[in-house]
C-alpha cells in the first residue's frame, strides 16, 4: 500500500486566490503578503509577522535579526542552547550567524529540549535558548520561558512542525522572544513554499523586515532604529 508523503488540500477558494495573485502581477512582499502576516500574528497573540520565502529562511532570518539586534549586543563566538533532537535547518543559522551551537539531550517521553538539561548548560556566553516543538508537540515552554527570564536569554522557538498546537492556552511559537513557523506544502498549512517569523519586539521586527529584503530598509517607519534612505523610490514598496 502506497501513502504520499503530502497531497494537495486546495479547493476552488484557495485555487481562485492564487489565480487573483498571479493577475495582480505582485507576486512577492505585496498586498496579500502584508494581510496575512496580520492575520498570522493576530491568530497565534503576537504583535508582528513577517513572511519568509520557507521555515529555514525564517530561522536564518530569526537569529540574525537577534545578532543584529541593537540592544542585545551579541558577539561571534557567544552560544545558543539547542536540542539534540532536530532537523538541520534549526542548526545552521546559529552557525551561519558565527554564533555557537551548544547541545543538550532531549526527554525521551516527548523528544523535546529537557529544561533542567538547558539550565544547567548556560555559560556566561550563552545567548538564547533554541527550542523545537517536535512533530506537533510543544516544548515546556512555560519553564523554558522562566529560565530565560530569571538568566536574561532570549527564547526563540523553531515552531515550523507545530503549527496550531498551544500549551496552557498560548499558540506555541508566541511563547519566545522570536518563534518561527512553516507553510510548506506538506505542513498545517500551504503556501507553496513559505515560512513566518513572529516577535513582539519593535526593533526586532524591522531588522526582519530589513534582512528579507537583503538590507533594503523600504517599507520602515521614519522612526526605526535602522538608517533609512531619504530617496522616495528606495522607501516605495
């Protein structure tokens, strides 16, 4: 007996929306895009989305827009709690970003970053706890948010296979200071390929906006942290 790996779940609404996009000639960062990531953060309690081209490009674009973060102050070489347990794409931005990968096992009932594991891993050059909320299942984050309070990390949340899920309430991927999401075909929901990162904070919201669009800073309030171009087709979407 064969199963496919994914299957198509359009129907004609979803079919005629992306018939409406492709007429309207802007098939990147345009009006749909922009609803969307409204409609996102509004869904799962966060005060900002923005849309990446898949999950990796969010996680890629999560740590960086930490590293660059102005009142942060990370450096090359400081350390972000991960578990042992993942796929390679929450793993490779720490290192593209010159940050460390520290690992920690996983509990063997959930296959999730053990807390008390992650605690007792925190150095003085460590930055952020990674956690992954595997296959539909969240991590503790209700104790990892109270580690990173009391140790003054950031919790990022790799939340591209649980989409939908929640802990006490609360979506999982609003629990961290970041939480990233997946709308590849074979995941909770579909955009061909794209991917979401979530945050509350202001200046980490514009450096996504900023980084996605490969440093341009169009599209960014006169009052952002970032350096603005003072020409009116640079700040056009």
């Amino acid at each position: 007996m064969f199963y496919p790996l994914a299957s198509t779940t359009w129907d004609d609404a979803e079919c005629r929306a992306l018939q409406r996009v492709i007429v309207s000639g802007r098939h990147t960062m345009g009006p749909e895009v922009a609803a969307f990531e409204t409609a996102f953060a509004a869904r799962v309690g966060s005060q900002h989305a923005v849309m990446a081209s898949s999950g990796s490009a969010a996680n890629l674009l999560a740590l960086a827009a930490a590293f660059w973060h102005p009142d942060l102050d990370w450096r090359a070489g400081d350390e972000v709690i991960v578990p042992a347990v993942s796929w390679s794409t929450t793993y490779f931005p720490v290192t593209q970003t010159g940050l460390k990968l520290r690992f920690v096992d996983v509990e063997a009932s959930t296959l999730n970053i053990d807390p008390d594991l992650a605690c007792a891993a925190i150095t003085p050059r460590t930055r952020a706890i990674l956690a992954v909320n595997l296959l539909g299942n969240p991590a503790r984050l209700d104790r990892l948010r109270a580690i990173c309070d009391r140790h003054d990390l950031l919790l990022i949340e790799d939340n591209c296979e649980s989409m939908g899920a929640s802990l006490d309430g609360r979506a999982a991927g609003a629990w961290g200071d970041l939480g990233t999401f997946s709308s590849f075909f074979s995941h909770h929901i579909c955009t061909m390929e794209g991917g979401m990162v979530v945050t509350n904070d202001r200046k980490m919201h514009h450096n996504l906006i900023c980084l996605r669009a490969h440093g341009w800073t169009r599209g960014l309030p006169d009052d952002t942290h970032l350096p603005v171009d003072p020409d009116p087709f640079q700040r056009q979407f």
